[in-house]
C-alpha cells in the first residue's frame, strides 16, 4: 500500500516538479539531503509540504536499500 502511494505521490509531482526523481547514486542522494534541508520548514498544504513528504520517503528507501543506513526519522 505504501508503495503503492509513493509511486502515485511520485507521478503527481513529476507533472507539477520536473526536478524530481528517483534517487538512484550518491550524487542523487546528496542532492535530495540538500533539497531536503531548504525546504524542511515548508508551510503545511503547501506544494513544498507535498515534496518534502515524498523527498523523505524517497531517502528512507535509499538509505533502506541502498546505503543500508536507518531511516533519517525514527
């Protein structure tokens, strides 16, 4: 079900927000760390807000799958 909403949440933001994307390298991953810092304190139902809940799903599967790391929240 999850999965299911982050690819949803995912397509939905790629029509609003060209920039985003799967992260798939250590480029990608600092770059999304780095976006996710600017926009940390979006206002709440703002369209930041809606990138910034994806960005964080996006990171905890690459940290899950990729650098093996724990979730950036508990």
């Amino acid at each position: 079900m999850k999965k299911d909403f982050v690819m949803k949440s995912f397509l939905f933001l790629c029509k609003k927000n060209d920039t985003m994307k799967l992260i798939k390298t250590e480029e990608d991953y600092d770059k999304a760390l780095k976006r996710l810092d600017k926009i940390f304190h979006a206002e709440p139902n703002s369209r930041e807000q809606e990138e910034l809940e994806l960005l964080v799903m996006l990171i905890e599967k690459y940290e899950t799958e990729k650098v093996g790391q724990f979730s950036i929240f508990p």
